[in-house]
C-alpha cells in the first residue's frame, strides 16, 4: 500500500499543471454546492426564528391573499371580528384597514400601503416583535408612536423616511395621503427580514382610515392566542366560523406560525434540491475533466504498466492502483472545496447583509462538509474506473514494447 501511494504521489507530482486542473475543477463543484446549501441554511433559520417569535400570532387573509398584502381577494367585517373573539382560547384580535393609496411628499408621488391601526391593538397582538432599541423612544428612529387621539397623524416605516423620496422624511413634516394632509410624528426603526413590509408601510388611526381609504374593509385580521399549544385548533375555528359568515367555503386562510414554518421548510427543501442540481453541473464538468486525465496518465504510462505487468502485478493490482490516483485527486479536490465553499459562503452572506441590510448568516454543517469530500472521492473514483480497467486489460508484451 505504501508502494502505490508513492507512486500515485510521484504521478501526481510529475504532472503538476495536469493534475492541479483536474483539482481545481472538482473544488469549485464541491465549492459552489457547499456555499449555496449554506447559504439556504441560513435563509431559511433567518426567516424561521423570525416566525418563532410571533408563535402565538395566527395571520387571517381572505381567500388565497398573501400575507401583508392588500387586493381584491374579499374582505373581513365587524360582524368577523366578533366572531373570532368568542373563540375560546384567543387573547387579542386586531383588525386591519389597509389600501394602497398615493401618497405625495413635496412634488413627489408613490403608490404606498396605508394601513389603520390603532397603537393599542399593534402593542396587543405583536407585543415586542417589533425591534427595541436603547434609549429615546423605544422603537422609533424619530419621534413618537402614534397615539389613539392624533387627528390627521402618521407614523412611517423606515425606508419610507428614508428611501423612496428624494429628500429624507422627519418628525412633523406633512405628507398628502389620498388628498388629505398628515403629520409625521414618528418615524420606525428599521425591521427588515420577515418584517420587511413594516419598513414600507404607513399607519394611521383607524379613525383617520376611514376618511382616506376608498372603503371601510378589514383586509386582514391579527389574532394572538393565549396557549401557542391551541393555536391550530384555533386556526380551523376562525376559518369555519368567518366561512359560516360569508356563506363560501375556504374564503378565509388562517395561518399558524408552526404551519408557516411547515411550508417555508418544503419551500426550502425544494429549492436546496435545485440549488445542487445547478451546482452539480461543474461536478459534470469536473468528471469528465478526471477520466480524462486519467486517460492521458494511461497513454503516458503503457511502458510502465507493461513492466509492472512483466515483473508479477496483476490486473487488480493495476487496477487499484489508478483507482487510489483518481480518489487521492479527488479527496484533494474535495477538501479543497470544503474550504472554498466555507469561505464562498461567508462572502455571500456578507455581501447579501450589505447590499440589503438583512441579518444573514451562513449556517456551514459538518454534515455537509463530510457530505461534499465523500461525493468528490466517489464522483473521482466512477471518473477513474473506465482508465483505470484500460489500463488493467493491457496486454504485458504490447505494452512493454509501447514507446
């Protein structure tokens, strides 16, 4: 065994350029797989431990309406509210008026969500999901939240303040919402991830919504139940009592966060599945890069397998012999795409965090590790076994005469 290692390592040694191509081509496939399953990791924890923090909240949509969208899907009523807080189990429930309306600030114009909602209800269903800072007002980037007598009052998302008009929005500047002037009196911190849409969103009183929204709809309910353990239970009571209302069956979509989770899981399950399957291409790629090196090295070594042949080796011995060269290429290879792909997936993460503002980190497994060097030794040692019998089959006296 030490003999053909010294062998393989002198093979590999006298064909350098040979066989560092050959490497590099299995460690950016090894890489690109490890960087993006990482990086999917990372999205999809991201996103969930999200979720986990409104565990108690369950999201009510009519029909098949997106969460924290507003559309022409339906709509909740009064009479809806009413019947989800007789629902034994629920603690809060908050309705939500919202339009995209447009929305002017010194000569410019944008489509934006308005949404009503009174601060006491925010507080009641999403408690401390809405990120805290230290000092001044908690919450708040500038300003204040919006209090239940404001009249003509709004409290804006981040990047509304910030982003989309040219000149930045503060404390007590005036937009027009739909004809109607409004005062600025607080300005969010920046949510970003799940909350995203928090950032692109106004709030207004429920009682400022009706005079600027085209009509009085509820286009989503918020409902926090007091046992996260009732919360299905409590999901099927609302979609069956607010069908019942409306006379239509599967007009209303509850969501638990555990069912959201459920779904983003299969989500991402799918499109890890894709993710590999783009990146095993350059694994192709980089097989058909080791058999036909091999190949070469069995061309270039006739005499040598003739002479091996003439002094006692077998055909299994040759045999193993350009099967151990391929693994050994191959675990180099794979190792060095463990690293690349580390290394990859960390620069993505930073370089998403950056261009987005998100929390991102890629979440790198052993697992995965351990995974990628065992498909790198396995896809090198299929690559190697055509040469490899080749060069097994020679014939001793033809190859010994092979110049």
């Amino acid at each position: 065994m030490r003999d053909s290692f010294s062998l393989v390592y002198r093979n590999i040694k006298e064909r350098k350029t040979r066989s560092a191509l050959t490497i590099l081509g299995i460690t950016v496939g090894i890489g690109s797989v490890i960087a993006l399953i990482s990086i999917g990791f990372g999205m999809q924890a991201a996103i969930t431990d999200q979720l986990i923090e409104m565990a108690d909240v369950i999201m009510v949509t009519p029909g098949a309406q997106d969460f924290g969208s507003f559309g022409s899907f339906g709509s909740f009523t009064d009479r809806d509210l009413a019947a989800v807080k007789r629902i034994d189990g629920v603690k809060d429930v908050v309705g939500m008026r919202g339009e995209i309306e447009d929305v002017e600030y010194r000569d410019e114009t944008f489509r934006l969500t308005v949404t009503g909602i009174d601060p006491q209800d925010i507080v009641a269903v999403f408690g401390e999901t809405i990120q805290r800072e230290e000092g001044g007002a908690e919450g708040m980037a500038a300003g204040r939240d919006l209090r239940e007598n404001d009249n003509k009052a709004c409290e804006i998302g981040y990047s509304i303040a910030y982003d989309y008009f040219e000149e930045d929005i503060g404390v007590n500047d005036r937009l027009t919402i739909n004809g109607s002037k409004f005062r600025v009196v607080g300005v969010l911190e920046e949510q970003g991830g799940f909350r995203a849409e928090v950032d692109s969103a106004i709030y207004v009183t429920k009682r400022d919504s009706v005079t600027i929204l085209d009509n009085d709809d509820i286009a989503e309910i918020f409902v926090r139940v007091r046992n996260i353990e009732d919360a299905e239970r409590i999901a099927a009571e609302i979609e069956e009592r607010i069908d019942d209302n409306h006379k239509l069956d599967d007009f209303t979509s509850a969501m638990t966060m555990g069912s959201a989770i459920e779904q983003l899981e299969s989500v991402f399950g799918i499109l890890q599945v894709v993710l590999i399957a783009i990146s095993s291409i350059s694994l192709l790629v980089a097989a058909m890069g080791i058999m036909n090196t091999m190949l070469m090295s069995v061309m270039e070594r006739t005499h040598e397998i003739g002479v091996m042949k003439a002094i006692g080796a077998k055909n299994r011995n040759i045999l193993s012999l350009f099967l151990l060269e391929a693994g050994v290429v191959s675990l180099i290879g794979g190792v060095c795409g463990c690293i690349l792909g580390v290394l990859g997936a960390r620069a993505i993460s930073f370089g998403i965090q950056t261009a987005f503002d998100v929390e991102l980190a890629a979440i790198v497994k052993l697992e995965v590790l351990l995974s990628g060097i065992a498909v790198a030794v396995v896809v090198g040692v299929i690559s190697g076994l055509y040469p490899a019998r080749k060069a097994a089959k020679m014939s001793p006296v033809e190859a010994v005469k092979y110049e």
